[in-house]
C-alpha cells in the first residue's frame, strides 16, 4: 500500500498542478493583486524550489510577519486562495511600507508543494542567495513590474 501513494507524492513535491492555472483563478480572494501571470507563477515557483534547497525561505504567515518586521529583504509571495481572508489580509501593507516586492500565485497547495512541503501554505517569503541569484532577480524584476492595487 505503501508503494502506491509514492508515485503521487512524487508528482505533488515536483508542484504538478492538479488544477489548470485557468481553473485555480476561479477559486481567487477579492484582494488576489498584483496576480502573477502564469509564466511568473512558474518563475516564482522555480526560485521557491532553489531557496528551499539552500534554507532560503520563510514560509508561514507568523515567520514571515516576524521577519518583515525585522527588516529582511525578500519577495513575498502570497497564495490567492486562502480563506479566511483575515488571515494573512497585512501582509501587502506590511510588505508596502516596507517597499518590498510582492505577488498573488493561485494556489496554496501549489505553493506549499514548490517549497518542499506536502501542506499548504499561504505566504512564502523568498531571500536573495548566490547559488541561485540569477532566477531571484528574474523574479524581482517581474514582480516589481507588477501593477500595484489602489
């Protein structure tokens, strides 16, 4: 029995959506801006792999609060589907004021999974590290690109 549930962790550590991107904005919070596209989405999701190789991201709306806090620099990035809004609904002011980047992926589930987690996760904060600094600051970049909401 085991060995039949392997194949699918497998396919949800590798951040094989189970879902099109399409279908995931339908499942989308009111406050989901600035979206990703889906070609950053996958961007994003590259670089969140790499981090989480070299320990390079705080994951959780507590850590990432804390570390925002404290002045650490960053992209945040925020699943779109989290419910209760409540929840995580500071995190881009905080992110504002502080003038970090930030940007809404679609799913949660999806995000928990590029970080190397079978749960999901709401908010990941992403930190700059040489070993993969090229993808971050592809990622900045775009994400700074970004419209930002009224």
């Amino acid at each position: 029995m085991a060995r039949e549930k392997e194949p699918e962790a497998a396919a949800e550590a590798e951040g094989a959506p189970e879902r099109s991107y399409r279908e995931q904005l339908d499942y989308l919070n009111p406050i989901a801006q600035p979206l990703a596209s889906r070609k950053l989405t996958r961007k994003l999701y590259k670089c969140i792999r790499k981090a989480s190789k070299h320990k390079q991201i705080r994951r959780g709306v507590k850590e990432v609060q804390k570390f925002i806090n404290k002045g650490e620099k960053g992209i945040t990035v925020l699943a779109g589907d989290t419910l209760p809004i409540d929840v995580y609904c500071h995190i881009p002011i905080m992110c504002e004021e502080r003038s970090l980047p930030y940007a809404y992926v679609p799913s949660k589930s999806d995000l928990g999974a590029a970080a190397g987690s079978k749960r999901p996760t709401c908010v990941i904060m992403i930190k700059p590290h040489e070993e993969y600094q090229e993808t971050y600051d592809e990622c900045l970049e775009e994400v700074e690109a970004l419209p930002l909401p009224l």
